[in-house]
C-alpha cells in the first residue's frame, strides 16, 4: 500500500483527519525498507517488534554495574575485621570512616586512599544501643561540636549527671541492629529472638509497638519509608520482605543464596534491594516482580576454601543522593580487613539505557547523557531535526533538538568498536554508520533496526562516508580506496561493495577525510601525508592535487574537508575558493579551477590548537571552526578569497565571535536555520557532551543533562555553560604524587622539543577555575598565587599529556608503527601479492671490545694465539680430529 491508501484504509478506525500526521509517521515507521509501499507482511512484523522490544523494556535491569570491584586492604585493622562504615559527604570530598573490631578508625577517600583526617558533626546527634538484657538506650548529644554533655549548672566538684531514656526488656535475645527514623520518630531493632524477631516503636511510646515473630530470629534488616516495605535476612539464607504494618504474613519470599545473610539493603531509585551472604555473594532483587537480577561473587583475598571469613555487625554501606558533585552512587562492602567498592546505577529500565564513565548504564529516557565516554562523531537530520551522536564505546544516541529530549538509543551498533563516522542517505531516513574495524551499516532512523551490512573492504578504519542524490554510498579510510555500495533497492541484509573506482589507489597515505559537492559533481579526499585530491563523479578520474607546503617541509595531516556550496552552485564563483580544508592549525581556502590554486590560508589566533571541525551556513558567508581545546570560532567569509590572485592572502576573515565551547576537543559542528534570522551551532566533543548554541554565543542547553528547551521561546534557554569542577582530596597518596610527577616531566619533555606549545600556554593557568574563564572570555589574570599557580600546571599538564599520550598510541597503532619497527616500510619478497615479508633492519654497528675481558685458564690454553693481525690468516680455526677427545670403546 502506498501512504494514500494506508490513510484511506486506517483513517476510519483511529478518527478523523486530525491523526494525519500521525498516520504518516507511522507509515514511515513501518516502511523500514523506506522504498514508499508497505505490505501486511511489513505491519504485522513492525507490530511484533514493537511489542518485544516493549516486553525486554519492561524487564528491570540490576543496580550492580561492576564486575570487578575495586578492593582494598585495610592494612591498619591489624587482621581484624570492619565493624562498620560510614560515609561522610559534606563538606566535599565525599570520605570513609571505618571502625575495627579493636577499635581503631580509618579515614578515606573516594579511591579508598587512606586520609588522617575526620570532621565531628554539628547538628544534634542520638545515639542508640542494645544491651544484653533486651534494653534499648537513648542518648542524645544537643551539642556535639561544644561537648558531647551539657556543662553543670554549678561549680561545685563531683560527678555529673546525665539523664537518658531506657526502654526495658525489649527483647529476650541481645540486640543486634537498631535504625531511627528521624520523620516517624521511629525506633526499630532486630535480635536473634524467635518471639521478637523485629520490634517497630515509637520514640514516645504513645502508640502500640510493632512486633514480628520470625524463626530462628534476624540477623539483619533495613526499613525503605517511601516503599513502606521492612526486609529482613537471618541464620537461613532466604530474604524476606514485609508490609510495615503486616508483621504476620511476608510479602515475598526471596530465594537463591546459599549461605546466611549478613546484610541487607534498600536501594530506592531502582526499587531494588541488596543482599549480601557469608559467602561473599551480593544479589540485587527486584522488589516488583521478586526476581533476581544479578548475583555477583566477590573475589576478597581473605577467602579460603571450606572457611567462612569473619564480618563485621555491618558489612554493607549503601551511599546514595544527596552526594558532593558528580558522585555517582555506589556500596561499599567489607569482609574481613578488605573493603570493596561498587558502582551502582541510577533510574533505569529496560532497554531505555546508556552508558555511564567506567561501561556503565543508565536510563537515557530521563534527561541523563553520558560524560565520561568520549563523543566520537556526531550529525544533524535537517529533516527530522534530529541530532545523532556516536561515542568510542559504539552507542549511537538520538536526540530531538527543538526540545533536547532523548528519542532512542542504538547500543552496541559495532559490537565495542568506536563509531568513526556517520551520513545519512538522500531521504534522510536512514543513517549509515562505520567503525574502525572497516564494518558499516545502515539503520531506520525512525526506529532503530539494523537495515543492511556493507561488506567490509578491509579491517582497517572508515574515516568517511557520502550519499549521493541515488542512494550510493562512497567510503574511504585507512584502505587508501574509494569504496562504492549501492542501497537503493537493497532488500538483502549483506550489501557487497563495489571496486569498480576507476583510478584505484592513486593515495599514497590513509585518507583521513572525504567531502562532496553535487554543484560540481566532484568529491574531495585528503590523505595523512597532506595530499588533496579532487575528483571527477563522471570520469572516476583526478581532476586536481592540492598540497600545501609549509615551512618545516613536513607537510600535516588534512583533518577536515568543507565545500562552500553556494559559492559553487553560484556560476560567477565558481572560478574562487570553493574548498576549504583544516591542516593542523591552519585553514585553507582552494580554487579547483584555474592554474592558482592556494587562494588563501590562516592560522586563527590563541588559543590556538588543531583545527579538527569546519561548517559553513546555506549562504556560505559564515566559516565555523572547533579545535582540539574545544574553543568555536565565527568567521565572516561573505568576502574572503573573492578575488583570483596568483599569490594567497595570509590575512585572515574578520572574527565575529569565539568562545570555549567544551572542555575536550570538538568532534563535530553543524549549522541549522530553524526560522529565517534564527541561526543555531550544534557542537559536540571527545568530552562526552553535545550543546546547542545561539550565533551570539549562548547556550541553549546541554543534551541529556540540562531541563528541555523550546527553540521557539528564549527564555527557557539556558543561558550559558559552567565548567564543573569537584574539590580536590585534601591528603593526595604517595602513589597519585608521583604519577603527577612523572606526568609533568614527561610533559616537560615534551614542551621542551617543541611539541605542544600550545598546551604550554594553557598550562600558565592559576586555576581550573579561572583557566576555564579565560577560555570564556580570553581575559588572563596576571595576579597568580605561585603555590596555587604549581598545582594547576600540574593539573592541566596532567590532562593535557593523557590526551596526548591516548591520541599518539591509537594513532601509531592504526598506521601499523610498533615500536621502531614500520610495518609500512616492510619490502615484498618476490612479487606484489607474495604474502611473505622481510623486515628492513638497521644497519649492523660495530661493538667494541676491551682488552681486560675475563679470559678463564682453559680458553688460555685452548685459544688460538697470533703475536699480530696479520698471522691471523694461518692460525687453524676448524676442529681437528686431534683436538676432539678419543672415543671410548664400550
């Protein structure tokens, strides 16, 4: 059916004419193939999908995100095991206190690094504990920072009285846990009693208390008030989970450990509850449908074989909001004299997540993006006025940029390759994706399916992809070749690539970038040597090699490769400069006509760095650059490089507007008009975020992490962009300190070769703070605490090394440099396809020796003598029969 027959026939069942739009989005949703007829066969399958991918949807994920923990020692317990934890958040950094069995108390800090320091608290304080008898005791601290009692009202000697209350008998068992709830008033302790498993009471003992009858008693429990909900673990290994105001029937019986429960937990944002055996096993459960989620076996080193290790009353440390800034929640786990660390995710469901620092997830569908894995590439669907982002851990994300809200999630789109590079064909409704392992597909942009696989050429990296006005694709990367792919009326799911490129490998490097103007009918290529390569569509064939050479004879890598399409679109400019490119630091402005092609080139002032994006706007009169600092700059090019000149012009277009954008270099630009006058830059960054900017610089909002906009209402923008920064720990480890240090020397070296002086610059920096204001505004501040001036340019070196050290491994790795061997330099044996190689070596090097070399008294005797170099030539150097021992007759 085409779509006037789709809405004539389902018109009648959903109403009337207003469901039109919808009706069309529908039929797109279920045209996957995007050929414009849909058959029953297409619908009853789209209705299947939809209903499975909201069954695996409804199927809640576990709280737990490690696999491996981070474990460490508790070296000063002395062998004795973790009483308990506590977690203090305020003021930041978040830090630890850990009490021993003997009593001695560890302070630490958020990496489980050891800190000598610990704030009292200064709010009135209670303190609860269980005797023996079944008593519990109640002592308040009104003033804990001025005295944990109150001074005597008269001066007289003698001991003080302190007046508590004492709640008798509670228990007939000794108590084992106690929990307040400060917004009830409520008191609940637990003991290994049969006839008083938990009792639940009020401070005030004006209401009748709550008393549970378990058997064999409880050894642990916590109390959830916004579930209403009471869990409980004893000598048995089942978790049992409670009505608060139902003590004689459980809600759900929770089966699957193996051994007794020593602690439980509520975790509220998922609904989750945690339970950890003596066996070191931690199971999260899911309260609604009292499953099991995910059962983890923590790997401690105190563990033996056939022995159970001694815990603490307390072996669990649930720490959740409110928590110092970009604190994720997690639990802390103790065993022994080891404590372990676990991540823990937030709001959740289903198939609804993304990835959070360390291959993490969580929920996308609430505002939530990713910060810590690193954006790869990103485009814009004018069509859709969608933007798409890819990030290094093969996670496409979807977004809606009239309102920034999260539309759908692609996870795992190469398996846990990074997305290099992404297009969209010429309807706009299919987004084509590639990979560094050579892999490209294509997937409905409307819901999500994986559409086709285009053969892969070779393994290495796709650094570019176009799609012409008839559905064929052009590819290019470290193969050094123009791939072609037809999709146009594809319906296989395996799509074999063409070869047919008539000039073949005419690059000599990797290709590093690809551009296309239909005006013209030609395509662009640069290469990693510099080369620039312009291409007929009719003919296949070169048309122009473009190659700028500068001053060091060394020429860079092209980054980035940009048609200004009205200029040629326009018969009267085509002659000028139509092609830009971005080389290193410099911006190039070419003509592919005439016998001048180099018609203008500049270096955009500091802060500078690699230039790595350019857009243009539909009219071509502005030039929009990001570099590898995250600093976006406007360009006014209505009149720059106008004129055919035999020499370029080094002067550069007038700058309209700069500011830092991110914090990490700038993967992606895009321009988009949405009314006239109305323009808008969508940047994203290797930083992990994406943000949509006015022309005049200010932020409309972060995707994922800001409230949703209206484009069409200024006001709910969001103004401008804050660097967020967290304290630093107040005590730093030995092991930190000398890895900032290795850091800054390597740094130093580096600086001192001439490599990174612009990362020079940035170190000069007073603070993270004020260095990131400087971006903003390119104000400096001469006025520097020398102190706090050395730690920054340990903190920016530090940063700016890493990226560095990160960019140069993947990079040497992919063009094959190993070391100080270059597999590019191997020679071929024989002829061209021969699979075998030989290495070029070195050239030998003659090793001297000394005259006073260890000679033993057998060599003496047995070494050939000669008093000169010349008797060399007759001393007998074979072995003779006379000099082999005679062979003994058996």
């Amino acid at each position: 059916m085409t779509l006037k027959e789709f809405r004539d026939v389902l018109s009648p069942v959903i109403g009337s004419d207003s469901q039109a739009g919808w009706i069309e989005k529908f039929y797109k949703e279920v045209d996957i193939t995007c050929v414009g007829s849909v058959a029953w066969g297409d619908l009853c399958g789209y209705l299947l999908q939809q209903a499975r991918e909201r069954e695996l949807s409804s199927i809640p994920r576990g709280a737990l995100l490690d696999t491996e923990p981070l474990i460490t020692h508790c070296s000063h317990n002395k062998q004795e095991p973790t009483t308990r934890v506590v977690a203090v958040p305020h003021p930041p950094p978040l830090r630890y206190i850990s009490v021993s069995k003997g009593g001695l108390l560890t302070v630490w800090n958020s990496r489980l690094h050891i800190l000598k320091t610990l704030e009292a608290p200064g709010r009135r304080s209670l303190l609860l504990w269980g005797d023996e008898r079944g008593g519990v005791h109640l002592l308040w601290f009104l003033l804990p920072l001025s005295g944990l009692f109150e001074s005597p009202f008269s001066e007289a000697n003698g001991p003080q009285k302190i007046y508590m209350q004492h709640l008798p008998s509670i228990h007939q068992e000794p108590i084992n846990r106690v929990l307040y709830d400060p917004h009830t008033d409520l008191i609940m302790t637990s003991s290994g009693s049969d006839e008083s498993s938990v009792v639940i009471m009020d401070a005030s003992l004006k209401r009748n208390p709550y008393i549970w009858n378990i058997m064999k008693g409880v050894q642990c429990f916590d109390y959830s008030r916004p579930l209403g909900l009471l869990v409980t673990g004893g000598l048995d290994p089942a978790v049992r989970l409670w009505n608060r105001f139902v003590p004689s029937r459980p809600v759900a019986t929770l089966e699957g450990h193996g051994t007794t429960v020593v602690d439980l937990a509520f975790y509220q944002p998922l609904a989750q509850v945690l339970s950890y055996s003596k066996d070191a096993e931690v199971r999260v459960w899911d309260i609604s449908s009292h499953r099991c989620l995910r059962t983890l076996h923590l790997q401690f080193p105190c563990l033996q074989p056939g022995h159970s290790p001694e815990y603490g009353d307390f072996p669990f440390l649930l720490v959740t909001p409110p928590l110092p800034s970009r604190t994720p929640p997690h639990l802390l786990v103790s065993c022994k004299d080891y404590l372990a660390l676990l991540r823990l995710g937030e709001r959740g469901k289903g198939g609804n997540m993304e990835r959070i620092g360390g291959g993490g997830r969580r929920e996308a569908g609430g505002g939530t993006q990713l910060q810590h894995i690193p954006l790869s590439c990103a485009l814009y669907n004018p069509t859709l006025r969608q933007l798409v982002t890819g990030s290094n851990d093969s996670t496409v994300l979807v977004w809606d940029v009239a309102t920034g809200a999260w539309l759908m999630t692609i996870a795992n789109a190469h398996g846990e390759e990074e997305v290099t590079c992404m297009a969209l064909d010429s309807s706009h409704r299919r987004l084509i994706t590639a990979s560094t392992n050579g892999t490209i597909k294509v997937w409905n942009l409307l819901n999500g399916h994986n559409l086709h696989k285009l053969e892969p050429v070779t393994s290495s990296e796709v650094t570019g992809i176009i799609c012409l006005y008839d559905n064929r694709l052009l590819a290019v990367g470290w193969s050094q070749q123009i791939v072609q792919y037809d999709i146009t009326g594809a319906k296989d799911v395996c799509v074999k690539a063409d070869m047919s490129w008539k000039s073949g490998r005419i690059h000599k490097a990797d290709i590093q970038a690809l551009a296309h103007c239909p005006a013209l009918g030609v395509v662009a290529t640069a290469s990693h040597d510099g080369e620039i390569i312009v291409w007929a569509m009719e003919t296949q064939r070169p048309l122009v090699r473009l190659r700028r050479d500068p001053p060091s004879g060394v020429a860079p890598p092209v980054e980035n490769l940009l048609f200004l399409q009205a200029r040629a679109g326009a018969r009267q400019w085509r002659s000028t400069a139509v092609l830009v490119s971005s080389q290193d630091a410099w911006i190039c402005f070419w003509s592919i006509a005439g016998r001048t092609h180099t018609q203008g080139e500049f270096c955009p002032s500091a802060p500078a760095g690699e230039v790595l994006c350019l857009t243009s706007d539909q009219d071509s009169s502005l030039l929009v650059s990001g570099d590898r600092s995250g600093h976006v700059k406007l360009w006014d090019i209505s009149q720059y490089a106008l004129d055919i000149t035999l020499q370029p012009t080094s002067a550069s277009p007038p700058l309209l507007r700069s500011w830092r954008a991110h914090q990490g270099a700038l993967v992606s630009l895009e321009l988009l008009q949405e009314d006239p006058g109305a323009l808008f830059l969508l940047t994203a960054s290797g930083d992990g975020s994406a943000r949509l900017w006015t022309r005049e610089g200010g932020c409309v909002g972060t995707f994922g992490l800001d409230a949703h906009w209206d484009l069409q209402h200024p006001d709910t923008y969001h103004g401008s962009w804050h660097q967020e920064t967290t304290g630093t720990e107040e005590v730093q480890s030995g092991e930190d300190q000398s890895e900032s240090n290795e850091v800054r020397g390597q740094l130093g070296d580096l600086v001192s070769r001439g490599q990174t002086s612009q990362e020079e610059d940035q170190g000069e920096a007073s603070s993270p703070e004020e260095l990131d204001q400087r971006n903003l505004t390119g104000v400096v501040n001469t006025s520097e605490n020398p102190a706090q001036t050395q730690q920054t340019k340990g903190y920016v070196c530090r940063g700016v090394y890493e990226d560095l050290r990160r960019k140069a491994a993947v990079r040497c790795e992919r063009r094959r440099l190993f070391g100080d061997i270059d597999v590019n330099k191997l020679s071929l044996v024989g002829g061209v396809c021969t699979p075998y190689q030989t290495l070029v070596l070195q050239d030998y090097q003659e090793v001297p020796l000394t005259e006073d070399l260890p000679i033993s008294p057998w060599m003496q005797c047995h070494s050939p003598r000669s008093p000169s170099e010349a008797g060399l030539s007759s001393l007998q150097l074979s072995i003779t029969s006379s000099d082999q021992e005679p062979e003994t007759a058996t």
